[in-house]
C-alpha cells in the first residue's frame, strides 16, 4: 500500500476502475454520471470535446454515439491510445484556432463537452480566473458550433467569476442545471454547468 501511494497519492478506486475498463483517466466516471443523470448524447449524435487529452471522455462519448455518430477531440496536448474509429482529434488550442481547422471541424453538434481546467498554482484566485478564461472560450465555441437544441457540459473552479458564467449559459439554453460529480475528489472546487435545449446564437443575442 504505502509503494503504490508513493508513486500516485491520488490513486483510488475509480483510477483503478478506468485502468481495468482501459480509460485513460478516471475522469471518464464524472462524464458517466451526468450522462446517466441528463442523457444528453445518444445514438447518432456528432459531439465535440474541448480539451480531450488523456482521451477518456472521447472514448466514452464514441460509445454512445455508435457508429452512425462522431466525435471530435481538440487538445494542445497528444492523445496517445488508440481511438474508436468514430473519432477525429485535432492539435490545437482553444483560443486560437485556425480558420482552415474551424472550417473542418465544422458545426450542427447535438452536444460540446468541455472538461478543461488550466494548469495550476496553488493560488486560489488566480487558478479560478484562469478556469474562467477557459469555459468562457468554450462557451464561445458552443455559440459558434452547437446544433439548434443542442446541449454544453463545462467544468468550472468555483470562484467570483462563476455566478456570471453559470448565468451566461442560462441565458442560451432553455434548461441550466449545476452538477458537481459524486467521482470529484471531495478538495475539489470543480463543478459542472450543463446547459440543454440551446436557444441559437441569434436568438439569445437579440434577447
């Protein structure tokens, strides 16, 4: 016991589970409890994943979509394991991707996951600024690509900023619900604003 806490401290259960069920990352179960919760992506459905790297959630959401759906990935970071093949990952980074990439990942997703969190300080403050910066961009995203209908799932640190984002997503989907995982570590600040029925852009804007 005391050599396996010495080489990872935050093993658990769940990091145990996702290596047998061979998932990267053990926070594949946080996806799986909102999934079982809201059901927000079913068969056939084109979803898109910011942040994807280690690539759990990619896998599990190419699962649910079968084979008639398709998932994309965008992560400056490599996804090394082996993909399903209803998958396509991009190198790339949020607040900057290329028009030639946009044009290809294209639009009409039924749901944009966004698990992302910055790297971070220690500093309270400045690592929930940082969480900020990242979920507003991917709700930026959201408004760009989402089909009509569609739904966001988007982690975020809880800090200042997080009533004036949990608002912004209110005001774009005709349902808004806070999340936080039973799978979240218990010193984890994380939870997750879930936006369903997406109003389109144009709509929420005139609004």
């Amino acid at each position: 016991m005391k050599k396996g806490s010495k080489k990872n401290k935050w093993s658990d259960h769940y990091t145990r589970q996702a290596k047998k069920e061979k998932y990267p990352a053990r926070s594949v179960y946080k996806l799986e409890e909102i999934q079982k919760k809201y059901r927000l992506i079913k068969k056939g459905h084109r979803v898109l994943d910011l942040g994807c790297s280690p690539g759990s959630w990619l896998i599990y959401a190419a699962k649910l979509v079968g084979d008639k759906g398709f998932v994309v990935g965008i992560d400056k970071k490599p996804v090394s394991d082996n993909m399903p093949g209803n998958t396509k990952i991009y190198s790339g980074d949020v607040f900057s991707l290329d028009p030639e990439m946009s044009a290809d990942i294209g639009r009409g997703y039924n749901t944009v996951l966004s698990d992302m969190a910055p790297d971070t300080t220690g500093n309270r403050f400045v690592d929930t600024a940082r969480s900020f910066d990242l979920c507003r961009q991917a709700l930026e995203i959201a408004d760009t690509v989402l089909a009509r209908g569609g739904s966001f799932v988007c982690k975020i640190f809880q800090g200042e900023d997080f009533n004036a984002f949990s608002e912004s997503v209110k005001k774009r989907f005709k349902q808004h619900k806070i999340f936080k995982p039973k799978t979240s570590r218990k010193a984890s600040r994380e939870v997750y604003v879930i936006g369903m029925g997406f109003i389109t852009r144009r709509q929420h804007v005139r609004s």
